[in-house]
C-alpha cells in the first residue's frame, strides 16, 4: 500500500507548497483517495478517534460467538487440540523444512483449511471470530502450520469467497476448502513489496476478448509451489486510456507457461512453509477466471488483506500464550542464588508484560474479527492497526521469555530459538510495519485534515454555500478540543480507566489537530511525527478492546453470581502500560530528537562507508 494519502492539501496550496507536489505525488494520491475514500464514509472507531469521538457501538459491548457457534467451535477446538497433539510436530517440520500431507489432510478433515467458506460449498460456515479462535490454537503451537492455513484459507481463497461468482465458487471452491486442492495470494513482485500497486506483471486480452495472455513473474510466494490454484495479481488496459490497473485472476499451475523458477526457497523462519518463485510466460487464462471487477484488484488485494492481518493477530496471540507458559514454567523451576527465577523483580516484570501483552492481543483479535462478522464497513485502519500492533508485542514477548530462559534458549532442543526465528517474518509480511503505521496516520488525519480544509477555503473564498459547511466544520473540531468522550462501560471498578481513556483520546485529538496546523502538507513525509501519532492510535484502541473485555467478564462474573471477581492483574497492567506509552507518545510530539535523527541518517546516507 501506497503509504502518502491526502489530508491537509488545501492550506497548503494557498502557501505555493502545493506547486512543490510533483505529478508522481498527484498522481499517488489520486489514486489511493480513489481506493480508499470512495463511497460513503461511515465514522468507524479508528477513524472516530481521530475526530476525538469514542465510536462506542463498534467496540462496546465486547464481542461474543453466538451459543450455536461457541458449541460447534468447542467440539472443534477438541477434536484440533487432539490432532495437533497427536500429529504435528512442530520442530520436526522446522527441521525437514515442510509440512507433511498427513497434517494437511488432517486439517482438512477437521475442516480447518474452509473454516469460513459457506456451507453450501463444503466449508464450515464459521465467523472470523470463530476461526480466529482456531487460528489462536494452531499459532500457540506451530507457526510454520499457522502461515499455512492463513496463507491458503486467509488470503489464498479469500478473493474467490469475497469476489468470486456463484459458478466460480461451485468450480473451484469444494476441493479447496477440503484440503484436497491448495490455494495461494500471488502479490509481491521484485519491483511490488511494500509499494503493491507498482505490480508489473502483464494481463494483455487476446483478441477476441475471451483471454487474457499473463507475463511476468512473482517471488515470495507461500504455497506457490503446493497449490492448486492462485490469485494472481496483473495488470490489464484500462479501456479507452493507455493506462493500465491491477485485476486479480484465478491461475492454475497446469496452464502451459507456469514455470516454478524456485519451489523452497531456503529461509529463517516458518520454514515448514514452502515460499516460492515463479513465471508466468505467455499464460493463456480464459476471462471467466477474473476475480471482481476488471481494474479493481487493489481493492480485492487490500480486502483479502484485511482478512490476513485480522487471522495474523489470532496466530500471534497464540504464540504469544506460548511464550507466557514456557516464561511461567521455567521461572518456577530454575533454580540461581538458591531461589527459583520467578523470585526476582526484573523476571517478575517480563512475565507480568507477557501476561498483559497477550491478554490485550485477544482482545484486540476478537474486537477487530467482530467488525469483519458484523458486517461493519471499512475497518482497514483496525485491521492495520491490529496486524502492527500483535506483531510488534509478540516480538517483544518472544524476546522476554528467551531472556528468562538465559543460555538454554540457544539451543535447538528447546523451541524458543524457532519461535524466535520464526517470528521475524510478522513484522514484514503482509505490509511491513512501518508503511501500515505511516497509513493509519495519514489515513486517519484525512477526516480532520478535510474539516480544516473546509474552514481554511473558507476564510480564503467565502460564499454563504461555503459558510454552512465551514461553520459544522468548525464546530466539530471545537467541540472535540472540549469534550471528553464519554467510555460508557458497566463495571464500576473500571470507570476510573473509562475516564482516562476518554481524556487521552481528548488529548490525541488535540494533538493530531496541532500537527496538522503546524505542519500542514509537509506532514505526508513525516513519518516520524506520523510514528507517534499511529502508535497512539494503536494503544487507544488496544486499550479500549481490554477496557471492552474486562467490562464483559466482570458483568458476566457477576450474572453468573461469582463472588469474586475474576483476576484482573494483566488487563489492569495492561491499561496502565499503556496508558503511559500513549503519554509519551504524545509527548514525543513536541520533545524529540528528530532533528538529530534525521541529521545523522543523512549524514550516512550521503557518505556511504566502503
Ligand atoms: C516468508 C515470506 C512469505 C511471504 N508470503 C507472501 C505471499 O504469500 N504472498 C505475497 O504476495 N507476498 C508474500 N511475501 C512478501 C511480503 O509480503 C513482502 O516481503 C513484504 O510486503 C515486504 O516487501 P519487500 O520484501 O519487497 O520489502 P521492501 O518493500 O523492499 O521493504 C523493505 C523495508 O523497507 C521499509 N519500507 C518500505 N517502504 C517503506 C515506507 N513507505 N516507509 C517506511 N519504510 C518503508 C520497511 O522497513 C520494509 O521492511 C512473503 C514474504 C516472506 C519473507
């Protein structure tokens, strides 16, 4: 993704910065407002708490799995904790490197690899919170297993269950959702990594119109090589211009012309998963395998993303799950200076992080994975948010029990130097971190960065059309600087947290508003101010789905007629933590070392050592 979206342009044009845009500039905006901002915008929660609202119906109360669901998912989880116990051994596939078939098709039969995929095509008809819970299981034990699955049933056949045509579904879907058939999201390219939409491979129609000829090739691809189908992203003309755009296609690896350059290519991490290369030459694909509209495959490409991202945080906090037993079970037995680890303060507060990093995780997965079943529109900034925000927490929760673990956790018969270098992936696939964070400012400052706009046009052209909308915007952005929004949850004992959290999203608000003022367009290449304003945004909404939680057990706990409350300590730890790194977020803004930073990387940059 494109990472420099619009917000503050038109003040900026009154000061001639605009001229300074170059065409290439324009033209990336275009087409990301064209993307993004298309149709009706309703005010989501991130989108909310950029405005200073608490949105409060998307994230309140916390989500639960319908009754029916929650048995079928129980009976699930059963029969899949049996299986993985019984047959899959994670270090084994670390070290031969694959995932044997039998796992594949045991999965399949549990009805893993189609969890969400309707009914009436042989899936299990499950919701994303239910499959998250799935996804959660299989990411406590073995990441190379976790990729897998969400490679082939998160994005691989995700565009054909979003976009695809009932004769398409019928076609394709009821041997892919069975495991007897793969699936596989072909994106990346040498030239499209983290800049998607520069995808060069070629969809040219052959004359007649009834196919399309594919050239071009793809690097980095999980399940290339094991797959039975592919959504291919290529570029075909826009009719009528000399301008080309992205359409997704449906690629078999039988078509004539499919060459594997690459089945394994050898790697660090999740190494189970077979991540490869491979050519389209000459391709012939026949125009029924278009997924969505011609044109249009960024949007199926950033949807079926938001699908990855959302399974992506259910597999990182299982693993996170994992970090916290093993960090547990090792500080109760080792043994230094005749006590047992666990007595010492600096290991006490690692374990107590992982404890509260992982219940935040949960609850971020499960929130986020309710907009997508609720059918909510537009949750790209959660989904964004949730995939930066689990992967950089696990990174850190993984670094904290292999500290506690000291000399041992280098060797290869414990797990965790697998899970170490397993995990580096998360902070790079699917949008490396820093171009999601960069989006979810800029994405988020739009809405306040247009009421400005509004109001500064104004004053530039008045005209009583003008005044009207000037003056609602005004009012907004006033009554946001004043108020603070109100956090309405039912417990008592959290309402003290509620009103915090309702004054920092007042005070990230007021913050957001000040950067845009101060630094207006200049702004779109500030990723450094940018950094501390999504990772604000990141912890207020990781701090509201625990708020939303610990609600929900503590009522449910008193429904049930529990006396005593359930035990607390992480989701309190958690919300403390938190609530001080959004301070210092917000603080960074005025007090930093930016300069410095930036001098001191430039000054690299320009004397490149030999
Ligand atoms: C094991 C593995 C499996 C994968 N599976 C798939 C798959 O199934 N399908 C698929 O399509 N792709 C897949 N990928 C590709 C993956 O999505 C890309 O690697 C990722 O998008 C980053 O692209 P890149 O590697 O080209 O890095 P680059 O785009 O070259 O970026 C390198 C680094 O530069 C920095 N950077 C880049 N742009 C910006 C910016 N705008 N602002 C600030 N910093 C920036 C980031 O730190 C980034 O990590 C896989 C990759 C790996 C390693």
């Amino acid at each position: 993704m494109r990472a420099r979206i619009a917000t503050v342009r038109a003040p900026c044009s009154a000061n001639g910065l605009m001229n300074k845009l170059d065409a290439q500039r324009q033209k990336e905006i275009q087409q990301a407002e064209e993307l993004l901002f298309a149709g009706p915008q309703a005010l989501g929660f991130a989108k909310g708490l950029f405005q200073g609202h608490f949105v409060s119906d998307w994230v309140m109360p916390y989500p639960r799995i319908p009754a029916a669901e929650q048995s079928e998912l129980d009976q699930t989880l059963t029969e899949l904790r049996k299986f993985l116990s019984e047959e899959l051994d994670a270090a084994e596939i670390d070290r031969q490197a694959d995932i044997p078939r039998t796992v594949i098709d045991g999965l399949g039969r549990i009805g893993v690899l189609g969890m969400t995929a309707p009914k009436l095509y042989g899936g299990r008809g499950f919701s994303q919170m239910a499959n998250c819970k799935v996804l959660e299981e299989i990411g406590r034990r073995c990441a190379s297993t976790s990729v897998f699955v969400n490679a082939h049933h998160s994005i691989g056949i995700r565009a054909l269950l979003l976009f695809g045509t009932h004769e398409q579904k019928q076609k394709w879907l009821p041997k892919l959702v069975t495991g007897e058939q793969l699936g596989s999201f072909a994106l990346t390219e040498k030239e499209a990594g983290s800049d998607a939409a520069n995808v060069q491979m070629q969809a040219r129609p052959t004359e007649d119109g009834s196919h399309f000829i594919l050239n071009g090739e793809k690097r980095y691809i999980t399940n290339a090589a094991i797959a039975h189908e592919l959504t291919v992203m290529a570029r075909t003309p826009v009719p009528g211009s000399d301008k080309t755009a992205i359409t997704a296609f449906l690629v078999t690896p039988d078509m004539p012309g499919f060459e594997m350059l690459e089945a394994r290519m050898p790697k660090m991490g999740i190494r189970g998963t077979a991540t490869g290369r491979f050519a389209l030459r000459d391709v012939k694909v026949p125009k029924e395998n278009i997924l969505g509209q011609m044109g249009k495959g960024l949007k199926v490409a950033l949807t079926v993303l938001d699908f990855g991202r959302t399974t992506f945080g259910a597999c990182c906090t299982g693993a996170a799950k994992t970090c916290l037993e093993l960090a547990v079970a090792h500080a109760n037995t080792r043994k230094q200076f005749n006590k047992t680890l666990g007595n010492f303060e600096l290991v006490k507060k690692k374990i107590a992080r992982i404890a509260a990093d992982a219940y935040a995780m949960e609850a971020m997965t499960m929130v986020t994975a309710s907009f997508i079943d609720r059918g909510l529109e537009d949750y790209m900034l959660e989904t964004a948010m949730l995939k930066v925000f689990t992967t950089e927490r696990l990174w850190e929760c993984i670094n904290d029990v292999f500290q506690i673990y000291g000399g041992s956790a280098y060797f290869v018969d414990l797990p965790l130097e697998r899970m170490l270098r397993d995990a580096r992936i998360n902070q790079i696939g699917e949008g490396a971190n820093e171009v999601l964070t960069s989006f979810v400012a800029l994405v988020g400052m739009r809405g306040p960065g247009m009421e400005f706009k509004e109001i500064y046009d104004t004053m530039m052209k008045p005209s009583r059309d003008r005044m009207s909308k000037a003056w609602a915007a005004g009012k907004n952005r006033l009554n946001a600087t004043i108020r603070v929004p109100d956090v309405p949850v039912q417990s008592d004992q959290l309402r003290g947290h509620a009103r915090q959290l309702g004054r920092l999203i007042r005070h990230f608000n007021f913050a957001v508003n000040r950067a845009l003022i101060t630094y207006r367009e200049p702004i779109l290449d500030m990723q450094l101010v940018q950094e501390r304003i999504a990772n604000a945004a990141m912890d207020l909404f990781a701090s509201t789905c625990v708020l939303s939680r610990q609600d929900s057990e503590i009522q449910f706990a008193r429904r049930n007629g529990d006396a005593a409350a359930p035990d607390h300590a992480a989701a309190d730890l958690f919300l403390r933590q938190s609530f001080h790194r959004i301070r210092g977020f917000l603080a960074g803004l005025t007090d930093n070392d930016d300069k410095s930073v930036l001098a001191t990387a430039n000054s690299c940059l320009a004397k490149p050592r030999s």
